[in-house]
C-alpha cells in the first residue's frame, strides 16, 4: 500500500530514468490501479 509521502518531490523535478553508475535506466509507467489484473493488462474478473 502506498505510504502518505509516496511520489512527493523533494528536491528537483519529476523525471522518468534513474541514473546509476554504468548505464541509465527508464523507469515504469505507474498502474492507475493496485489490482492485479489491471497490472496485468487484463478485464478484472468481476468487470
């Protein structure tokens, strides 16, 4: 479950790669929804 500061900025500005030391990685796509199917990409069961 998400905490009550998840996604709050700091400092600087929203990006979407991480910088590491060898390469830099694009992160994720956030899911609009916690439920499994939706993460999957599949109709919920019950919709």
């Amino acid at each position: 479950m998400p905490g009550p500061n998840e996604g709050t900025i700091l400092r600087g500005q929203k990006v979407h790669a991480a910088r590491l030391s060898e390469a830099t990685i694009e992160l994720p796509e956030q899911p609009k929804s916690a439920s499994f199917f939706t993460i999957q990409g599949q109709d919920s069961a019950t919709g």
